[in-house]
C-alpha cells in the first residue's frame, strides 16, 4: 500500500521534527526565501496545519467551506467511501490550493497514515463519529468531529478517555459554544443576571427508533460505493441508495439515540454550560406523556430541572434554549435574535454576529487550539458529560420510565436493563 504517494510538501509537524537536526548540520550562511518565514502574506510552513477530511457531505461540506478559507490550512487529503463525494471535495480543495495536489482515498485509515496530516475533519454519518475519531487520535491527529460524537454512553466514555490519553486536540462540532448570542446568554445566566437558576429548556426533534430493514438493491461496485465500508461499525444489513442518501437517520443501527443527539448534543450542552455543569450531568430523566411532543424532564443535583421539549418555542430560529430564574428569563435561537422577560436585561446583550449553524468561529478556535495545543470549547470533557446526559435521556424515552443516573459512576442507579442498554456491539474490525 503507497501511503501519501506523491506528497513532497513540507509541514508544520515535519518542519518541527527535522529542526534539531538540521540546527547541526548547517556550517556555511544560507538564504531563507521570504515566503518559508511568513512574508508577503504567505504562512510559513512551520505555522501551516495539514488537515484531511473524512466523510464530507452536507454539513460537512458547510464546515470545510469556511475551514479552507482559514489562514494557515492546507486540506490535503478526502477520504471517503462514495466515488462522487470523492471527487467533489477534491475539486472544492483543488480549486482553493490552485492546484491538483489534494488525494483521494475509499479507505480512511490511508489519509491517517500519512506523516504530513496534522488534523482531521471528521462529517460522516454517527455510526462512524467516534469510532474514526479515535483510530485518528491514536495516529497522532488532532480531530474535529461532527456531532453526535459517540452511539452510546460507553462509547462516549471510552472516546473521552483515548483523546484525554493521547493528548489529541479535540472539538466536537457543537458550534453555539462559539456563536455569540448562544454565549452572552449563557452568561446572563452564569453571573446571576436572571437570578437564582430553577429551569432550563432545551429543544429536541421528533424522536424515533427504527429497527427495520429497507429493501433491498444491487450493491454497486466498490470503487462506486463501498457498502461493506460505509456501513462500518454498524450490523449488516443489504444496501439501499436511500441510506447512502441521507436516509439513515432514525434507524437505531445508525443513529446514536433516537435523533435525541440531532439538536439535544447542541442544546442540551448549551443548558449544562448554563448550569456551570459541565463537569457533571442531571441525576433524573423522566419521560412525560404530552400530546404532540416527546417531551423528557430531567433534574440536576443542585435541583435545577432541565425539559427537553420540541413544542411550544418562540419563532428565533433552530435549536432554540430558554433560561429562567428568580428574575427574569432570555430565550434565543439560530437567528441571533433574543427575547428577554425585562428590557433591563436585553442592554447586557451585544447584537448577534453569526447565524447559529456558523462554523466559522467554531472552527477558528479549534485551529488557534491546534497551534497553540490549548483546549477548544467543546472538548472532550465537555463532550462527554453533554453526550452522557443526552444518551440518558434517550434511554428514558425509549423505556418509557423515570431514571435515575449517578455522575459519578456513570451508570444507572437501580436499573439493570437500562445499564445494559449504555453499550452497543460493534461489528469487527471495529470494535474500538
């Protein structure tokens, strides 16, 4: 196998390595062309980061627009399973790099064995989120995963557990960490702006759990599609284009908890960022029977309850949140726009800068982290606790009784069933 083949440019990693040796074997003056220190605009390779992608559709094809326009990225390699979105995103990065340098592989596991890769994109569907994160952070790259990160809390554990290990950068694609309304009204919460804090709203889609097969068509070529591949750590089942399209969310093979995680890993960790709970994740999840909504009721230690809801919301936008305490009460949403319970509380509120959906400042932070090997803002430990609690929350709904879960363990108090549920078998070879 010819891993990078015809790859000759120099990284920030590679520059980095040959530093010490070079330091000692230069004995006569040599002249630095201005472009490798920086100048003229240009970014010096010790400063440029590599980046690959893999699984880039949709969403992922949103995040990689703005990724390639950042100063200082090279994206150099897609991995991908279908033919087309191969080649797609290498046109996209080839006409960026003005040039035809990007590769292309079926197989991920090639992009990662590449020397010259100092990151990854990784968009593909849930099944594979955790699984390609971690195969990633063992190779020695910094990862930047599309939400939901993990099908399941043991998976959610041990993905947490390998980045903390390898001291991979990590930030999950929980992007209103970064989105300026979603931040300042987080903040009236922390500093006491609404008062004492005693409910949180998190919105949610439709829930649903599919457990069916599709029908069955001709499985195409594998250089066309990799069915075997695109299935993954997922149980077999015969191919059908509309899963490939798009059409395997709500199926419980590929989805990671009854599309609670679609809007919940956004919402629901915009609500424990309120809390000041990010360390933690609420003790109680109860599902309630309310005419035309899925609604879950959760509650904290500290005893702030936590509703997880898809009706009765303002019109802000997408993934709405609402905040409320002794004093007052701020709802916001994907459109920037806020409504607050005073007009004494909309002067703390500077005015919205980007959309909720955004990338950009998302993907900014994870690039300074990167270079500076600091922490993003939706890092693994915060990752974990959010998905735990959502994946908590799923299982109350799907059981259709009242949970209770201890933080600490991270398992359920008093229920077997439920603490059976918290994994899923992976199918060889991936099983990580």
């Amino acid at each position: 196998m010819e891993i990078g083949k015809g790859t000759h440019t120099i990284t920030r990693r590679q520059l980095l390595k040959r530093a010490g040796t070079a330091a000692g074997a230069l004995a006569f003056p040599a002249i630095t062309p201005g472009r490798a220190l920086g100048k003229d605009g240009a970014v010096a390779p010790s400063e440029r980061i590599v980046l690959g992608g893999i699984g880039i559709r949709n969403r992922g094809g949103l995040v990689l627009s703005h990724m390639l326009n950042e100063p200082g990225v090279h994206f150099a390699a897609i991995a991908d399973v279908r033919a087309d979105r191969r080649e797609a995103v290498k046109a996209m990065a080839d006409a960026k790099n003005g040039d035809g340098s990007c590769a292309t592989y079926r197989d991920f596991r090639e992009l990662l064995a590449r020397d010259d890769i100092d990151a990854v994109l990784i968009a593909t569907g849930d099944r594979w989120h955790a699984t390609a994160s971690m195969l990633a952070a063992e190779a020695g790259k910094d990862v930047y995963s599309e939400k939901p990160c993990a099908m399941s809390i043991t998976q959610t554990q041990r993905l947490a557990d390998t980045i903390g290990r390898t001291g991979c950068v990590f930030q999950a694609g929980t992007q209103r960490r970064n989105i300026s309304n979603f931040v300042h009204a987080v903040e009236l919460a922390q500093t006491g702006k609404l008062g004492r804090l005693h409910t949180l709203h998190a919105s949610i889609y439709e829930l649903t759990d599919r457990h069916d097969w599709l029908p069955a068509q001709p499985e195409p070529p594998r250089e066309v599609i990799d069915w075997d591949m695109w299935l993954g750590p997922a149980p077999w089942r015969p191919f059908n284009q509309a899963y490939v399209d798009g059409g395997w969310r709500g199926f419980y093979d590929f989805d990671s908890g009854a599309r609670l995680l679609d809007w919940g890993a956004h919402t629901l960790d915009l609500c424990q960022w309120a809390n000041q709970a990010d360390a933690t994740t609420p003790v109680e999840y109860e599902p309630l029977d309310l005419p035309g909504d899925n609604a879950i009721t959760c509650r904290y230690a500290n005893g702030v309850k936590l509703v997880l809801r898809r009706t009765g919301w303002l019109d802000l936008g997408t993934c709405p949140v609402r905040f409320e305490g002794d004093d007052g009460w701020i709802e916001t949403g994907d459109s920037g726009q806020t409504v607050v319970s005073a007009e004494t509380l909309r002067a703390e509120l500077p005015a919205p800068t980007l959309v909720g959906t955004a990338p950009e400042s998302h993907a900014r932070d994870f690039f300074d982290c990167v270079k500076s090997r600091g922490t993003p803002r939706a890092n693994a430990a915060v990752m974990r606790q959010s998905h735990l609690a959502c994946h908590a929350a799923a299982l109350a709904w799907k059981l259709g009784r009242k949970l209770r879960f201890d933080p600490v363990k991270e398992e359920f108090v008093g229920d077997d069933e439920a603490n059976r549920m918290r994994s899923r078998a992976r199918r060889e070879p991936w099983s990580v």
